[in-house]
C-alpha cells in the first residue's frame, strides 16, 4: 500500500503560526507523542507531517507526497530528520484542489496499487483503533470500492462535512451545515464527519475519475504525461497544471460513484483546523491554560498561549486565545478562531506577513529578520553543509556580509574566495554574487542590506540548484 500524503495548504485559520512558506502541517507543534508542551522544541519535536508518515510507515510501503514546489524542500528535510526512504513526489506548480492532485499521484502508480489518501495535517490519536480502520478498509478497496473514513462525531461540529450512512454504504455527503442541523446529525447516530482521507486502488479511482469528471481526468493525464522527471520527483509542468479543472475529490468523484464506502472510524482525530481546536489538543495546568514555561499567569484559566521566547503575562482574563510570533500577535476570544481567515485577509492588503515568518525556510537553509527599517535590513543567515543560494543579483540594494561561525565560500563578480569567522566581504547593487556552503558544518552570518528597497522580490536569479 502506498501513502499519498496531500500536502498543499496554507493553514491561514492557524495565522500567524502557519504562513504560505511554512504552513500548519510542517510546524513543529507536537512531541512525537500528542499531548506534550506546545514549547517543548526538542529532538522529539515532530509535526503534523512527521506524525502522519510515522503513523503510515508501518502500514504503507512507500509515500507518494503531492507538494507544490515552495514546501517540497520541507519535506524531504522533515523526512530526512525521520530517516524515511523510498519516498516519490509530485510537484504542482499551482494547486488545482484535490481531485487532479490525487489523479496526478495514482498515475505515477500501478493500476493494482491500493493507496491510502491522507492529509498532511490531521491528528489521529489512537493509533490502534486507526490500524484496525486500515485493515477494513483495505479489504473494500481489495474489492474495488473506493473508500472513505467516516470519523464518529463527538460534537455537532458546523465546520466539517457530513457522511450520511447505512452501515457501510454510503446514502449521501452533506455540506457543513448550521447548527441545528448538525445537532440532528448527531442525534441520528448514522452520520459522520467527512475525514478527507480515502483507501482505494489507484485504477479505480482513475476509471470513475473519467468516467464521472472526464475533464479532469483528461486534462491530468496530459499534464502527467508532460511532466519532468528528476530521480524520484515527477515535476508538472505549470501550463499543463493551471489547464486543469479545479475541484475536490468529493464532488469530482465521491458523490458521484457508485461504488463508494464508509468505515467508521473512532479514532482520535482532529484535524486542527483552527486554534479552538489546538487548545483541546494540548496539555493544560491545573487553571485550565495550556502548558507553557513563558507564560506568567495571575486568576487567567483556560486559555492557550503561544509565544516564543518573550514572557507573556495574563491577569484576570478568561477563555482566551494568545499567539505571539515575534512579528505578530493575535488577540482573540475562545470560540472565534475561524474568523482568524478575515485577519489574513486584511494582512494580505498591505505586507507579506501572510506569506513568511521572521524566520524563513529554504531550500538552502534559513534566514532570520533581526530588524527592518526603511534604508536597511539586518538579517542571521544561515546556510547548511552542502548548499549554496543562487547566483544573483539585485538592483537596489547593497549588501555586507560578516561570518561568525564557519567558513563561507563567496563568489563576487570574476572571484571567488572564502570568507571566514570575523571577515567579511561587500557586494555593491547589481553585482552578481553566490554563497556557498563547501564545509561540514553550518556557516552562519550577519547579511546588513543597505539601500532604498530591501523587499525580498529584488532578486534576479541566474542560477540555480533547486530551479527556482
């Protein structure tokens, strides 16, 4: 059985924890047994991604990841940390929703593979009851049914989706429905929250794909059959990807088939969607707070507090949500996370804050923001052995960089040399510039940019390693 891990998304209902550039699935909120301190960022630190494939691994042979190309480098570093082989990828250069994202996956597969389709980003808390799931739901997709999870609700939820059942055959997917709706829903006892994770064999999924939305069907194929092929990555070419139709697996195929069935599945999960739902799964203290060394409480119960290294003090407050990342800070009641997406809909209009942290991941290594200041910005860069950034320049900015740990190998016009710990080189505007990691160990520098724009888009690339 093969893994077909989705891992598009941004998670915006989780800002400002989760931003474009390093979205809810691979933040390091959990120990690799849930229910530990939301601050506890040690070597058993794991994310929702992590989770979902050591949760797999025992069950699935392989995992097919479906990325698009800014969060591909996470994951192959977040499965180099787990020490996962034999993983392949898929990599949209534009998301297209999750039917041709699974279509894309299953064409990469033989017909006879059974898959096992999961979101990157859920929370199963009783692995053994999860396995038991499997195994049923293994043996439907062995007789050519295409399969879904129905997760027993535990509340009426008016965020989810519903399955309507009878016993394991499906009578109807419902959309999210209002409150009293979902209240019946619940008291019926034979409807279930629509997990978004599926078992079937990839040729069957692909017959009733072109047999119920055809132009998906052919418009996946044609780009799966103009992708690039690098080792174990398949990359679709974005004209290919952007002729898709956009649409969900559940309207292209699953209301639609005939051949459909639901298991249900008490099994612990959650699919964090939003910081109410964080809070239930984290550790609390004895007032009901969720479990963190920074915060300083006087009379304040359950609240979830999230920060870094800053002390976050509360006095006499109640039920409320506190992030703070350094660059930002949420306020909001307990209960009213889902309007956290109006937030990143305002931050949109006026900066990138939507878009990337003070510190950002890439495919090189990372770059912390230490100040930022009309004229200037001072940046920790740091580069992991092994890497390079581009070969680039910019046009409105100069840059000085001072190494204080490794030995950098810099490139400046015609000459290359090595920069080591307390020297420092300076590139003016527009000249072009590469550094480099050759050592065995992380080079770290202080980058001080100096100039009229300092955005991150002043950038022209000439080469590069991970073909940006």
């Amino acid at each position: 059985m093969t893994n077909i891990i989705l891992c598009g998304g941004s998670g915006t209902r989780l800002w400002p924890i989760s931003r474009t550039l390093m979205p809810k699935q691979f933040v390091k909120l959990f120990d690799n047994t849930p229910g530990q301190s939301l601050l506890q960022r040690n070597s058993l630190s794991r994310s929702l991604f992590q989770l979902t494939v050591e949760r797999n691994k025992s069950v699935c042979d392989q995992q097919m990841i479906v990325s698009n190309t800014e969060q591909y480098f996470l994951a192959i570093d977040q499965l180099e940390e787990l020490n996962s082989e034999n993983n392949r990828y898929v990599l949209e250069p534009v998301g297209r929703n999750t039917a041709p994202a699974i279509a894309l996956a299953c064409m990469a597969l033989n017909a006879d593979e059974i898959v096992l389709v999961t979101p990157s980003d859920h929370l199963i808390k009783n692995v053994s009851a999860y396995k038991s799931v499997l195994d049923r739901a293994r043996v439907l997709a062995d007789d050519d049914f295409l399969v879904t999870f129905g997760i027993v609700p535990a509340f009426a939820e008016t965020g989810f989706g519903y399955i309507e059942s009878e016993g394991e055959e499906v009578k109807a997917f419902h959309e999210k429905p209002d409150a009293q709706t979902a209240q019946g829903y619940v008291n019926a006892g034979n409807y279930y929250w629509n997990s978004g994770m599926f078992c079937f064999k990839a040729g069957v999924f692909l017959e009733e794909l072109q047999k119920h939305s055809p132009e998906i069907f052919e418009t996946s194929k044609l780009a799966f059959d103009n992708k690039k092929i690098e080792n174990s990555t398949f990359r679709i070419q974005y004209t290919d990807m952007a002729a898709i139709p956009e649409d969900s697996i559940d309207y292209a195929v699953m209301e639609k088939s005939n051949r459909v069935k639901v298991v249900e599945s008490d099994i612990g999960w959650s699919d964090v969607g939003s910081f109410d739902a964080l809070y239930d799964e984290m550790p609390k203290d004895e007032n009901g707070n969720t479990v963190n060394p920074n915060h300083i409480s006087i009379d304040s119960r359950n609240n979830l507090v999230y920060g870094g290294e800053r002390k976050i003090a509360t006095v006499d407050v109640e039920d409320l949500i506190i992030i703070d990342t350094g660059d930002a800070l949420l306020i909001s009641k307990k209960g009213s996370s889902q309007k956290v997406k109006k937030v990143v809909e305002e931050v949109r209009k006026n900066s990138q804050m939507h878009n990337i942290h003070l510190t950002a991941h890439r495919p090189w290594g990372t770059y912390t923001i230490l100040e930022d200041t009309p004229g200037y910005k001072i940046k920790r860069i740091v580069v992991k052995p092994g890497k390079r950034l581009s070969l680039q320049k910019h046009f409105h900015r100069n840059e000085h960089w001072i190494v204080v740990s490794g030995t950098a190998t810099v490139t400046v016009g015609a000459e290359t040399r090595l920069i080591r710990p307390n020297e420092s080189t300076y590139i003016k505007m527009g000249e072009i510039h590469r550094l480099s990691n050759e050592g065995k160990i992380p080079v770290v520098l202080i980058e001080a940019q100096v100039g009229e724009y300092t955005g991150e888009d002043d950038i022209v690339r000439i080469e590069d390693d991970f073909k940006r």
